[in-house]
C-alpha cells in the first residue's frame, strides 16, 4: 500500500479542524452548549478555518469576536455564555479558565472602566443598551463560576475573586476574607498580587471612604489615574481591571518560563 499521501492527509486535516485550542473548544461548546448557540460560535464549528491560525491568533480572534476591543456590541451578552461554559470545564487548562473569566470580569465592568477613562466625556464607543445587557449576562453565570472556587486553581481564584465584588452579595462577601488568607501570607503588599488581593479585601468590606482613599493611594503610586470627580465604584473597577491585567500577565510570564 503506498502511504506516501498520508503525511499530506493528516497536514489538511490539520489545518480543516484549525489550531488544538480551537479543537478543544468546538468539543467543550458542544457538550455544554447543544442546543441553538450564539453566533460567536460558528469560529469553532464553520467549515472554513484560517489557515494562519495557530493557538494564540486563534484565541486573539475568538475572544474579540465576543468583546470586541473591549467594547459591548448587540451580541456580545449571548456570546459570553461561551466563555462562561469554557471556565466551567476542567478539559479546558487553568490559563484559559482564568482569561474567560477575566473576560467576563471586562464586560461585566465595561460601562464603569471606560467612564472612569474618559470622564467628564461620554465613551466614544459607548453602547448602554448592550453593556447592561452583558453585565446581566456575567450576573447569571457568576454564580456557577464562584461554585467552582474549592475546585479551582489558585491562578483561577484570583479572577474569581475580581469577579465577586463586581456582583456583591451577603453570602460572597464575607467568605472572601478567609478564602484570600493564603494569598495574602504567601504574597506581600507591594507585590502585583499581594496589592491585587488587597484592594479585592478592601472592595468586599464596602466602606466607600477606605474604598476611595485605597484607590486614590494605590494609583498615586502605580497605576494609571482617573479624576477625583469619577464616581469612586467606577474608579475602583478601573484600577481593579488594571490591577486584573498585571496580574494576568505575571500569571503567563510564570507559566511560560516552567
């Protein structure tokens, strides 16, 4: 039997069924989601594939096709079930758990971040009919989300933490203290993620003068700033999404170089 084509064959197929992360995603999403999905979903199940993609170009392209340059669109509340189911599955590895809900933790605070940017002005890009809609969307899933937290990585709880005091309730709240001790031994102030978990105990204890006054200190020093006259929760989530960023990136930094 000649199998000299065989080589060619697998190659096409390869690049028919796209990059291992979009394979991998296309199984999660129709486990989870069998029914009618969002259109955000024809990049896993479309028979045309870019055939530039590899992992990382793809993840570019899917993750801005559901937040599109972190602005809120018409659609983008339904394609965050996406990620919602994607950060629930353990198929899926830590890091990408913690950028769906980082994600989520971004549309979920869209509206509030960018006014904090450009006050006194209105958000170029604003759309307050699709914002809502996305916050409500992040909302319902946060609670399966939080369910996870014995279950997660501490890579993972850290995002899941952002995304609590987003959505304070009486029941999140108070268990956060005990549940961030660890960070807060293993990792000093002064630190990317000693400051993060920090300024995420402070948001959860709600005290709006100690939330301001924290907010005003930690920017001062390292953050970029936003006007006194900003309302203090959008200030607040805008340094926390900076904060979310760096500690992201330090999180990829470590897993790169193991």
């Amino acid at each position: 039997m000649n199998t000299s084509a065989e080589p060619e064959q697998t190659r096409s197929s390869a690049i028919a069924s796209g990059p291992p992360i979009r394979q991998l995603f296309r199984d999660v999403i129709a486990d989870r989601l069998p029914g009618p999905r969002p259109s955000q979903a024809a990049m896993l199940f479309d028979a045309e594939v870019d055939p530039c993609w590899d992992d990382r170009s793809f993840l570019g392209d899917f993750y801005n096709e559901i937040l599109h340059q972190d602005t809120c669109q018409p659609d983008t509340a339904a394609g965050l079930a996406l990620l919602a189911a994607l950060a629930v599955d353990d198929r899926i590895p830590a890091r990408h758990r913690f950028q769906g809900v980082d994600l989520l933790f971004s549309a979920a605070t869209v509206a509030e971040r960018h006014l904090a940017e450009t006050w006194p002005d209105t958000p170029p890009l604003a759309d307050p009919d699709s914002e809502a809609r996305a916050r409500r969307a992040v909302q319902a899933h946060a609670p399966d989300l939080l369910a996870r937290w014995s279950a997660e990585c501490p890579a993972v709880r850290l995002v899941l933490a952002g995304l609590a005091v987003v959505f304070p309730t009486d029941r999140t709240l108070p268990a956060l203290t005990p549940r961030l001790r660890t960070f807060t031994h293993q990792h000093p102030q002064g630190t990317d993620i000693g400051d993060y978990v920090r300024f995420v105990l402070v948001l959860a204890a709600q005290d709006e003068h100690q939330i301001l006054t924290v907010t005003e200190k930690l920017t001062d020093a390292y953050w970029t700033g936003t006007a006194r006259a900003v309302p203090p929760r959008a200030r607040a989530l805008h340094l926390l999404g900076q904060m979310l960023t760096k500690v992201g990136a330090s999180l990829t930094q470590t897993h790169a170089k193991q």
